[in-house]
C-alpha cells in the first residue's frame, strides 16, 4: 500500500468547491432579473455586485487575477482587490461575474 496525504481543511465544513457554486448561483439570480430588458450594463453590475457580496462573507484570502479589468477600469472585482475575510487559505481568483 502507499502512502497517501489528504489535504484536511481548517474547519470540518468548509468545502470550497460548493463555495464557488453559491458565488456564481448568486450572480447568476442578480443577473436574471435584469436578462433581455435590454440593459447589458445594469444586468452585469448586478452580477457584479452579487460575486462581491457572496466572496467577501467566505473565509478566504483570496486575490482577484482575472476579473473585470484593472482597478482604473473597474470599481469592483479588478485584478488585485483583495475579497473574502482575509482568513487562511490564501486563494488566486479568476471569475467573470457574466
């Protein structure tokens, strides 16, 4: 038999995958309301707005990489901004809200 390392998690609940599934559940919802009225803008900040909401209650130190532009094109979710609680794991994010 080898040996076999499992990564622990810091807390016994935390699953990080379903994490991701309800920050793009909720941009998704926030979007839909707003999908094929004809205002691409207000549709995206809405789904925008909903991803930062839900990243910035996960127990993460998490750092955009690819999102929405740099921070003098975006307000929000721009390369480098810092989401989450700022609790270990450290995490690089790539998302793109819609």
């Amino acid at each position: 038999m080898s040996d076999f390392n499992v990564v622990e998690y810091q807390s016994e609940d935390r699953n990080m995958a379903l994490d991701s599934v309800r920050v793009s559940e909720a941009a998704a919802l926030a979007a839909s309301t707003l999908m094929g009225r004809g205002d691409e803008k207000a549709a995206d900040q809405a789904a925008v707005d909903a991803m930062r909401n839900a990243l910035n209650v996960l127990d993460i130190d998490g750092t955009v990489v690819i999102g929405e532009g740099e921070r003098d094109e975006s307000t929000m979710l721009y390369v480098g901004e810092r989401v989450g609680t700022g609790e270990e794991p450290a995490v690089d994010i790539a998302l793109d809200p819609l």
